[in-house]
C-alpha cells in the first residue's frame, strides 16, 4: 500500500486536476491560496509537485515559451491514474471518518 498522501499533496493534486491542463506550478499555488485561503510557498509547491512526480501520481511536461514569461516554458502538470486512485482513497477515507462523527460532534 502507498504512503498516505499529506494535506498538501492532496491539495496540490486536486488544484492539478482542477487546472488541467493549464497546471504550473504558480497556477497551483494561486488556486490553493483562493479556494483554501492558505498560502503555500513557490518552492513548498514545487517540492510537493516533483515529490508526486516522483510517486507517479503526476506527469509533468514542458509547455511552449510564452511572452509574459520572457520567453521561458512552463513545467506543465497532470494527474496520473495512480494519483486519481489516491485522492479517491483519501476521500473515502475521511467521508467514512465522518460517518463515525456523533451527530453535533463533541466538544
């Protein structure tokens, strides 16, 4: 069984799928910030991005140069199957963690 995924290798797997296939790496980082209000750091997401490149669950490729970029490509991202079947388990995971929860919660 693969290493659960943490918080943020969930997220930056779900704004990956939510950008694709426009999904580099400022794009993710901008989406977790405006759908989460956290604000991860540049280099926090690239580690996260090459971390689940390495894992298989992302492929990554290099798009065309573009102007606004002064002429540099950017590092295209997308899920893989792996990657899908992970955020599917955490998923499943914490909705029957939920149906555990007492009506109310405790507190």
């Amino acid at each position: 069984m693969p290493a659960p995924l943490g918080d943020l290798d969930e997220l930056v797997l779900l704004a990956v799928g939510i950008l694709h296939p426009d999904a580099y790496a400022y794009a993710i980082k901008e989406k977790i910030h405006a759908e989460t209000g956290h604000r991860p750091a540049l280099p926090t997401i690239h580690t996260a991005l090459y971390r689940l490149e390495k894992r298989g669950m992302l492929r990554s490729e290099m798009g065309g140069a573009t102007s606004e970029r002064g002429g540099r490509r950017k590092r295209l991202f997308s899920i893989t199957n792996a990657g899908l079947a992970a955020l599917r388990e955490v998923r499943t995971t914490r909705n029957y963690m939920w149906s555990l929860m007492p009506a109310g919660g405790t507190a």
